[in-house]
C-alpha cells in the first residue's frame, strides 16, 4: 500500500473515532481525534507530494508545507487554527474548560473540511484534472 493510503485509512479512523465519541458524549477525546484526522490529512498530502513527513503536532507548519505544493491549502488556516489546540488541550486538566456537544460539532466540521480538501487535491492529481468550476 502506498505510504499516502496509509495515512487516509488513520484518518478515516480518527474522523469515525470523533463522530463515534460525539454520540457518546465524550468530547475532550472526539477534539482530540479531530486534530489528529486532519494532522494525519495534512501528511497523507505530504506524503502523496513525496515530501518528507516531519514529526509535528503543528497543524500551521503542515499547511505551509502543503500550500508549498498547492496554495489552495492556504484556505484552510483558520481551520487549522482552530484545530491545533486540541492535539494537546484537553488530554490534562487545565484551565480550559472541558468540550461541549457544541464545540465538538464544530471541531469535527473544521476536521472534516481539512480531510475532504486533501481527498480532493489527491484525487485531481490521479485523474490530472482540476475543478474548472470552482470560484478562485
């Protein structure tokens, strides 16, 4: 298997993992999962691209990367952003107050999109071709 397939099947599982805990109320892990799937998008690109992977937590340093590649990544910095606190934020009481359903919903939205941009970037490259309909 290709080392970028490798790292989508680690974000499938993180984006089921999330939605999953979201079901059972268990929201500081469902954020956690959240910036993992798309950390683990973001290198999947990367991977895809045959950059090297570096070992980073950092959701900004891995969209500058990727945008290195394809500047439509640059779209994705506030999502990021929103994301990057959750790889460490609420694994230990601090404080931050734990996640609601609210933020959890919003923190899977903000996984979500970054998951579904690489899916896309990775899917033009195979067939060559690029959305001609998209605004820019």
């Amino acid at each position: 298997m290709q080392e970028h397939k490798k790292w989508l099947k680690l974000v499938e599982d993180d984006i089921k993992s999330a939605k999953g805990l979201l079901k059972i109320e268990i929201f500081s892990t469902a954020t956690y999962h959240c910036q993992q799937a798309a950390e683990k998008a973001l290198k999947a690109y990367l991977a895809f691209e045959k950059h090297r992977i570096i070992k980073t937590h950092d959701l900004m340093k891995l969209i500058l990367l990727c945008s290195n590649f394809d500047k439509t990544f640059d779209q994705l910095y506030d999502d990021a952003a929103h994301l990057n606190p959750f790889a460490t934020k609420f694994r230990y009481p601090t404080e931050f107050d734990i996640p609601n359903l609210e933020d959890t919903r919003i923190a899977i939205k903000h996984a979500q999109k970054i998951v579904d941009h690489v899916l896309k970037k990775i899917a033009e490259a195979k067939i060559g071709q690029k959305d001609i309909f998209l605004a820019k």
